[in-house]
C-alpha cells in the first residue's frame, strides 16, 4: 500500500513524497516531528535521551555489509521505536532492499512502518541533513478508482 | 577511498556514512549516540562523556546515560556523584540520609555522625 509523506520544514515550501506501507505493521495515517535514529540508537543496548514522545523517526539504513551482526531485526527495532514514543518509523531502504523482505511479514505493529528509497529518500535526507526542524504527515495513498490497464480498446 | 570509510568519517571511526556518522568504531574506543537537534550520529570517543559510563561488548564498546539523578557515574548503578539536591551513599543518590548518617552539605554525601 502506498504513502504519502508530506514533510513541512520549518519557513521552507513542504515537499511531497512517496513511499511504501509495510506489513509488518498497520497501514495507517500518522503525524508528528521529523526526528532521525541512528540505526544503532534501535538496540536494547542502547537508549535514546530524547524523551517526548509523538514524533516520527527516519532511520537511514546502511549497506548490510556493514552491519553484520545487528542488535535487533528491523521489525524488532521498529517496535522498539514505537515503545520509545515514535508515532510511525520511516526507513530509508536505498541502501539496503532486503529490508522490505524483512518488514513483509505482518506484525501488527501498531505504529504504521513506511519505506523510502531513492529520490524520495534523498529528499527527505536533505531536509535531516540541514538539521531543519520539520512536521512529517503520513497518508494512505488510495488507489485510483480506475484500474491500472496499460492498453485501452475504444470502439 | 576504502568503502567502509567514507570523506566524511572522523577520526575515531572504523566504519561511518554522512547521514549517521560513526557506524563502528576503531579498537577500544567507545561509541556514543549524540543528538544534535533532530539529527542523530554515532562518534567514537577514547572515554564516555561526563554523565555517561562506558560498557565493553564483544562486538562494540558503548557509552550509556547514567541515572537520572547521577551526575557523574561509573556503571549504571554506581555512582560518583550525584546531581544538585541528592547526597551520594554507597553508590547511590538520596533525597534524605539513611539514619544514623548525616548529610555533608559540602560533599554532597552521607556521611557517619561525628560525637
């Protein structure tokens, strides 16, 4: 199921965006501030000092190559950002396809997990790698009434 | 350029990336998760920051946030010294003395009642 994130940096034009519902969790609406995690900051080990709760949190997952043993499976981090207040988990899966393999099976996790790749992904980077503060909304993108056929035959 | 280390890795990094910094650190060094705004990036550090305590797993070296009330700690529940209105006993941060102690407004710390 499709997403659409709109992301609303603060006194910068929102942008619009496309990205992926998994089923590892439920397909639902969400919104909240913009905040990135660190793939490691997901493990028991480790504890985030952010502490308010309602946020959506954007994780730029690495190549696997370079985290070879990770602490926790995707769907495992995932629930732990929702346990820490996240309101939806945004992955950013450009680097790492395998992940969607990872996060197909359904959880019933209750805060929505969206996957972001390529141009999409390299936009919302931007907006984490200014550091701006920004409100991120995330919609259920319905599918158009129309089904997709390539050829039509008009008589 | 080695893969694993791209321009942007600071010194302490064996591994990094330009959006989370540090992904792994060199030997013995400790990784700590740093928030600055809403971005998040590992760094690699020779020792814990105050208010934090290091942990050495087989895999990473970590820095972990003392208690709340501890200012500066030297595992999660041992610490050295606590934050402004505690007394520091045994390791501990206490609002009140345990009997049989009073509480050094100067140490900060519970200290045996002198006769």
């Amino acid at each position: 199921q499709k997403a659409i994130i709109r992301v609303i940096p603060l006194k910068v034009e929102p942008i619009v965006l496309e990205g992926e519902f998994a089923n590892v969790a439920e397909v639902t609406p969400a919104e909240g501030k913009l905040l990135q995690s660190h793939p490691l900051s997901l493990c028991n080990t480790s504890e985030d000092e952010h502490t308010e709760s309602g946020f959506i949190t954007i994780v730029k997952l690495e190549q696997p190559d370079r985290d070879p043993n990770p602490c926790l499976s995707l769907a495992n981090k995932a629930k732990l950002a929702g346990e820490r207040g996240a309101r939806a988990i945004l992955f950013d899966i450009t680097d790492d396809e395998s992940a969607a393999d990872q996060l197909r099976k359904p959880r019933g996790l209750s805060q929505p997990v969206v996957l972001i790749r390529g141009h999409d992904a390299e936009l919302l980077m931007g907006v984490v790698n200014k550091n701006r503060e920004a409100h991120v909304k995330i919609e259920v993108k319905e599918p158009p009434s129309w089904p997709d056929y390539d050829v039509w035959i008009l008589l | 350029v080695h893969p694993n280390v791209s321009q942007g890795c600071q010194g302490g990094c064996a591994t990094c990336s330009d959006y989370n910094g540090c992904l792994s650190c060199k030997p013995r060094l400790f990784f700590v998760l740093e928030r600055i705004g809403m971005k998040q990036i590992g760094v690699c550090l020779s020792s814990c920051p105050s208010g934090y305590y290091g942990t050495r797993y087989p895999d990473i070296n970590k820095c972990a946030k003392c208690k709340a009330d501890c200012e500066t700690c030297f595992t999660r529940n041992f610490c050295t010294k606590c934050k402004s209105g505690f007394y520091l006993h045994s390791g501990k941060c206490l609002e009140k003395c345990p009997d049989g102690l009073e509480a050094n407004n100067h140490t900060m710390e519970c200290t045996s009642v002198v006769h």
